[in-house]
C-alpha cells in the first residue's frame, strides 16, 4: 500500500450510517487504497450529504486544523482554517478569502438506504 495522496475514490464505498455526522455537521474520512490514501470530508445537511476532497484550492493544505471542524462557527459555510477561505457547502465555490473563482474538488457522495456512500 502507499502513502501517496490521491484525489478520489471508487464508487460504492460504504463510509457509515447518515447519523455517524449529525445535522448540520461535517465529519473528516481518510480512505486508504492500493494507490494511496484520500482524505475528504463530508457535510450533512438534513438528508443530505456534500463531499469534497480535503484540499484548499489556494495552498493545497487540508482544510481543518482541528479534526473534523470544517465549518463556520453557525455551520453556514465551510472555512479553510489556515487562511479563511470560504467556500458554499453546496457547491464547494469559493465565497470570500484568498481563492475567489476557485472551488474544491468535489467528492460525490450520496445516500442510500440510510448509508452514506461514495458515488
């Protein structure tokens, strides 16, 4: 296995039940495969999910410094802790900081029969 840092994964992962990332909240999952490890982060809203690979499209640095807080303080946005980036939790678009016109890579996700899985 590798350490190499990859930037997606296969479809059909089971990464948990919808409940393991409480409303309104995001949850960090680092995935090791046969090409590397991935690190992405998964935002709930209601019943749904909004995935995104952990990479600021400005420094290339994972978002969080402190695991799993990826969010604004009211969990309106997603926030770039080194820099204050901020980014849509839709659409993962950057909103205000040092990286306007960029956006982070998304990570399709979705839910089915209650499980969060990759798309």
């Amino acid at each position: 296995m590798s350490d190499t840092r990859v930037h997606a994964t296969p479809a059909g992962v089971t990464l948990g039940p919808l409940d393991l990332i409480a409303d309104g909240r995001a949850r960090s999952f680092v995935l090791q495969m046969k090409a590397g490890r991935f690190h992405g982060f998964v935002v709930r809203r209601g019943d749904a999910v909004h995935g995104y690979v952990d990479r600021c499209p400005h420094a290339g640095l994972p978002l969080a410094q402190v695991l799993d807080d990826y969010l604004t303080p009211d969990g309106g946005l997603i926030a770039c802790s080194w820099h204050a980036a901020l980014f849509a939790v839709e659409t993962g678009n950057c909103v205000g900081g040092p990286c306007m016109g960029q956006a982070l890579t998304a990570w399709p996700v979705t839910v089915s029969e209650g499980k969060i899985v990759t798309g």
